[in-house]
C-alpha cells in the first residue's frame, strides 16, 4: 500500500493547479471562530482554494466547546479547504537536501496570506523575527521582494487583543513596523502611484473595532467584522 504524500509534498502538488490561493492563518484569540465564516463566505468563488495554519494556541479555541466554537476537523470538512495546518506537519520529511519543507512550499502556494485573527503575542514575534511555529516559519520566508517566487504576495492581518493591549505603547510600535516600515500603504512605484509594482511593502493591518470583547472589557481591540475582512480578500485577489 502507497503512502500518503506528506503535506508538504501535498501542497508542492497543488502550486500551479491555476487556482487562486487563499492561506488563511489564526493565532491565539476567541476570534479563531470566526474561521468558518470566512471560508464559508469564499465558497462562492469556486476558483479559490484554502488552506489554514493554526497556532497551538488558536486550535484551542476549535474544540467544540461550545455550540459556538467549531472543530478543527470541521474546518477540514468544508468544501473549499485543501488542508489545516500545524505545527506537527511541519518537519515530517528527513531532513536530507532535496525534501520537502512545508513552509516554504505554504508560501510559494499562496497567492496571499491572511492572519484573521493575529494575536499580540504573534504580533511581537512577527515583528522582531522569531520563527518558532508554523506560521512565524512562513511569514519569516516570506518572499517580500517577489524575486524569488516570481510574484508579489500580501500579507494581511487582523490583530485581535484586549483593549489594554491594544493600546499599550509596545503595541502601537509593533504595528508602525507593519504599517510604515513594512506596509503597502506607503509604496509608491515610477509613476506616483501607491502600492505600485515597484512597490517594496508587504503587509496590511485591518485595524481592530471597537466593542465589548469575550473579556467584558469595552473599547477597541476586537477583530474586525470577518465579513468585512472578506471584501479585502475579495478585493485584494481580484474575485468579482
């Protein structure tokens, strides 16, 4: 009997299937619910494919806990996902040269990548390099200039936090890096115009809302409406 194909060696299979890719991403916040929402609302493309990448601390809140809080094997089940993620899948292959490596092959599959909801914790990590799970593996190879794979992808994200947090001074310098040292926002290519082609930024911040969070705190830090963070996907890849 064959065996499976590893996941990287899954995901190396599917890189050019001419469908649009969608690596959707949870770090550790209640608003990791809120996954099937969007994977569900991207059905009706029926070019686009998804993969998911949890956090150990994201697939926390996909146990079923609740009537409200879905599995991870829900997650799976739905029509449009090609594969979840996590931390276990990622070094399955030996390590000799030549093996496949599920980070790298994750990112040159995805035509972008969203983390809905982006924890403070990844938050800090992303920003000062660390790597140590899945998900900091990826961003971390992020091809940020486009060279390497051949295309220029984005990376957007939805912080998600206490409001404390949110307004803590850390945090406010965490997201400058994201938004004016590494953003798309200030790019500006030969012709004056933003976010160009010649454009060096990489990632998008979609600001937090403000209500009352799971922790009964009122204020700003909430992820934003999933449906909202559907339109920029949608926008963002060009789907009708």
């Amino acid at each position: 009997m064959s065996q499976a194909p590893s996941p990287a060696a899954s995901v190396a299979s599917a890189i050019h299937d001419g469908r649009i890719h969608v690596l959707l991403a949870a770090s550790g916040s209640i608003a990791t619910i809120k996954l099937p929402l969007i994977i569900s609302a991207l059905q009706r493309h029926s070019n686009v494919r998804i993969r998911v990448i949890l956090t150990k601390t994201a697939a926390q809140f996909l146990a079923g806990q609740s009537p409200e809080q879905p599995t991870v094997e829900s997650l799976a089940a739905l029509p449009n996902v090609e594969g979840v993620h996590q931390d276990e899948d990622e070094w399955v292959e030996s390590g000799a040269r030549g093996a496949q490596i599920l980070h790298i092959n994750l990112r040159r599959w995805a035509h972008i990548l969203v983390i809905a909801p982006l924890s403070a914790n990844t938050l800090a990590k992303i920003v000062h390099g660390m790597s140590d799970n899945l998900l900091l593996d990826t961003v971390r190879c992020w091809d940020t200039t486009g060279l390497i794979d051949g295309k220029k992808a984005r990376i957007v994200v939805a912080p998600s936090m206490n409001t404390a947090m949110w307004f803590h001074p850390i945090t406010a310098q965490q997201i400058r890096v994201l938004e004016e040292d590494w953003g798309v926002g200030n790019d500006v290519d030969d012709a004056g115009d933003k976010d160009g082609p010649a454009g060096r930024g990489w990632f998008e911040v979609l600001r937090p809302m403000e209500k009352r969070l799971a922790c009964n705190d009122v204020g700003l830090g909430a992820m934003m409406e999933w449906s909202e963070i559907v339109k920029v996907i949608e926008q963002r890849l060009g789907l009708s």
